[in-house]
C-alpha cells in the first residue's frame, strides 16, 4: 500500500470545516526509545515505564507521539501503552488496509486489553482515539476502569449534520468519503490544518504526518466515524469520564459556546465530567502543556 498522499488527493472530502478538523491529526516528535513493541493487525503498541497501565490512543491519522511530552513525565511512575492505529502516520495499514476500521480497532484494542491482563484499563484518547475509547465504556464496560477523552464527541455527524443528523442522514455523505468521490483543496486542506494547533512547528508537523499516512485508511475511518453514534447508549456508562475539551476562541467561537456543546453533547452520562482547557484548539496538549498536564495528573489521582 502507498503510503504516501500524493498533491493531486491531498485529503479525502471537502469544506468539513470544524467537523474535519475535530478528527484529524498532529505530527509530533519521535518517542523515547520504547522498551518493547508489539504489533497487531490493527495497531500496534509500544510499551514504556514500570508502574500501573495507562494505555494511550491517539487520533485520526495520527502518531503515538501525540502523547509524547505526557509519556517522558509519566514512564518513571507508570507503564505506558502507546498504541497507534495501523494506517496513521507511516504505520503499514495491514488488517486496516479495506474495509471498517474504527469499531474493528476498537474490538481488537479489547482484545488485547483483556489478553495482556491489563483490564479494567485505564485508556486516554484524543479524537478518533477518544470515539474508540468511549466505544469500549459502552460495549465493554467491565475491561474499563476509567477512561479520559480529549475533545470527542459521541456522535461525529452532528458537526457536519447538524444536531438532528442520524447515522442514516449520514451514510451518503459517508459513502462519498468512503469512495474518495471528494477532495480537499490544498488551499483548504492549510486553513484546516491552521485550525488544528497555534505553533508553526506544530502546523508543520501536522502536514507531515498527514502525509505519512495511508489515504485509503483515513477515508474509511472518517467514513466510520461519521455513522458510528454512541449517544443512545451514554446513560449505561458506569466507569468515570473525563472529557477535556478547547474552546477554540482563537477561531471567533464566543467564550463559553464550546462549553455548551459539550456539556449538552455528554448530558446523557452521569459519569462523564466536562472540563474546558482555555485558550485552545484541537490539540490541547500542544497548545496548553502545563494545564493538559494538570488535568491529566487529577484524573489519574482520582
């Protein structure tokens, strides 16, 4: 599989705007020398640190080394998984190169959980990697502990659909993405990037990393992200939540609009706690280091 994108298919679909830009990935520098990997179908997961499991996935087309800044600070005191999705950022697509991805990860992350005995787990994710971690609350309760996300949101469609959009309304538009019937401009494809984080050497990364992922797999994935809702299920959660959220006033949203959205998106979950990390974009961690990582050490000290 190529995993290269070339100029002429520089991304799948067009004018998602915030919907797009809520999914997509950042380049960050390589990892610290991991002390094994294993490699799955789907992902695979390099294994850092001595202390309890945290296990770390990251977003739409997007490189472990999200989690980078956290996982130097963390591996002294805890034993780090950092998986990454077989398609994103360099890593060979494999079991993910046709077909479903999002729910077939999310199954084969279980799998792992419960065959390294790492369960109940406790999983960060961001983004996409937030939709699978939020898909195993719902269907596998008992191998969650406690789990944070960082800005997703149980049904992706609303954001392009609109807040009546169903995984049905949906499916056309998916089946475009799914199809590759539809392509960003590159023109459009540097205002979503210039969405995604404030420092140029990110924004760099981000194009990077995106070229280094395979087109085939995002657009599937996207697709798959655009029909999976997990709203009617929020109430039967039991393991606690935290939702870390931007409010990305730097794009002209008012203060406070975000806080609504997300608050109202999670109304359903009584275990799930909304916090706004301000001011920021898609990837808090980037943007807001110190306050990522002060909300990352009260999750993991309750």
């Amino acid at each position: 599989m190529n995993m290269t994108r070339s100029k002429e298919d520089p991304m799948t679909l067009k004018n998602l705007g915030l919907g797009l830009l809520l999914a997509a990935a950042l380049i960050a520098p390589s990892l610290a020398h991991a002390d094994a990997t294993v490699t799955r179908d789907r992902f695979s997961d390099e294994i850092a640190g001595t202390g309890p499991d945290l296990v770390f996935i990251p977003g739409l087309a997007s490189s472990r080394d999200t989690w980078k800044a956290a996982a130097g600070r963390l591996k002294t005191h805890y034993r780090l998984h950092l998986i990454q999705v077989a398609g994103f950022a360099g890593e060979p697509a494999r079991a993910n190169a046709s077909g479903e991805v999002v729910v077939s990860t999310a199954e084969a992350i279980d799998a792992y959980l419960v065959e390294q005995h790492l369960t109940p787990a406790i999983v960060i994710g961001h983004s996409l990697g937030g939709t699978m971690t939020l898909y195993l609350a719902e269907r596998h309760p008992e191998h969650l502990k406690k789990a944070m996300l960082v800005d997703t949101l149980p049904f992706f469609g609303t954001l392009m659909g609109g807040p009546n959009a169903t995984a049905a309304s949906m499916k056309p538009a998916a089946d475009q993405v799914r199809a590759r019937k539809e392509k960003m401009t590159p023109a459009q494809y540097d205002q979503m990037m210039r969405n995604m984080a404030t420092a140029p050497a990110d924004l760099a990364a981000i194009k990077a990393w995106g070229t280094a992922s395979d087109t085939t797999v995002v657009a599937d994935a996207m697709a798959d992200d655009m029909t999976l809702d997990l709203r009617p299920d929020l109430a039967k959660i039991t393991a606690p939540i935290t939702l870390l959220h931007p409010d990305y006033t730097a794009l002209g949203t008012p203060p406070g609009m975000m806080a609504q959205v997300y608050k109202g998106a999670f109304a359903a979950a009584p275990t799930v706690k909304v916090v706004e990390i301000a001011p920021s974009l898609h990837f808090i961690m980037f943007d807001q280091p110190a306050k990522f990582d002060a909300a990352l050490d009260a999750f993991l000290a309750n």
